[in-house]
C-alpha cells in the first residue's frame, strides 16, 4: 500500500477482512457492555415508582442479557422469564385465569430504560465500527 491506496487487490481483500473481523468483535463488545447496562437500568427502575416496588426482589434478579454473534450480526436479547413480567410493565385489568379481578395500573420500568439506552448504543456502535475500520 502506498499513500493510502491498495494497488494489489489480495491486500484490500486482506485488510477488508481484517478491518470486517476487529468490527465485529468490536461490535460484540459494545452489545455486551451495553446489554448489562440496560438490565442494569431495568432492575434500578424496577426498585420502586413509578417502576414495580421490590417485595422479594426476585423479580429484578431475574433479568438477563445474552449476546450473540452469527457471522457478521450480533444480536443482544435482554428479558426475564418471570410470569409477572408483562403485568407490571403494561398493567392488566380484567380478570385473570382464576377469575380473579384486577385493576392493576402499568409501572413502566423496561421502556424508559430502553428509550434511555438506545441512543447511548447507536452512539458506541458507531464509534467501535469508525475505531476498528
């Protein structure tokens, strides 16, 4: 390479390759910072209101990130197997399978923290991809 300028096309491919591999594991690094991160928010905003109040405090434990790469894309699922889950997120009013009824208003705690941590995420993004090209 001379001046910025690849003359032999095996070098480009070489540093393209290269340049694509360091993005991706550049990339994995900022979704699993950033996956914890939002669990982390999500269970600070499921410690009280206007989130879920804490009774046992298994529910906010039960919040996990995993992250996962298949060639070029990383997927990062954040998420919680806890039955309650949707309940508390988004309310319920009616009755439930035991014809019990409820009222129960929503106690945002999983929106706010991911309104409040994508723009944080596409800015990493960006800058790990601009570092490693």
């Amino acid at each position: 390479m001379s001046g910025g300028a690849f003359t032999d096309p095996t070098a480009l491919a070489a540093a393209l390759e290269r340049g694509a591999a360091q993005t991706v594991a550049a990339m994995h690094a900022v979704m699993r910072h950033r996956s914890q991160a939002l669990v982390e928010q999500v269970q600070h905003n499921a410690s009280g209101r206007p989130g879920p109040r804490v009774i046992t405090g298994k529910y906010r434990a039960s919040w996990r990130a995993d992250v996962q790469a298949a060639g070029p894309v990383v997927v990062a699922e954040v998420g919680t197997s806890a039955p309650q889950a949707r309940r508390l997120a988004f309310g319920f009013v009616g009755a439930d399978s035991l014809g019990r009824h409820y009222a129960q208003p929503p106690f945002p705690h999983l929106g706010p923290a991911v309104a409040q941590a994508g723009p944080v995420l596409v800015r990493e993004l960006n800058d790990a991809v601009k570092r490693s090209l």
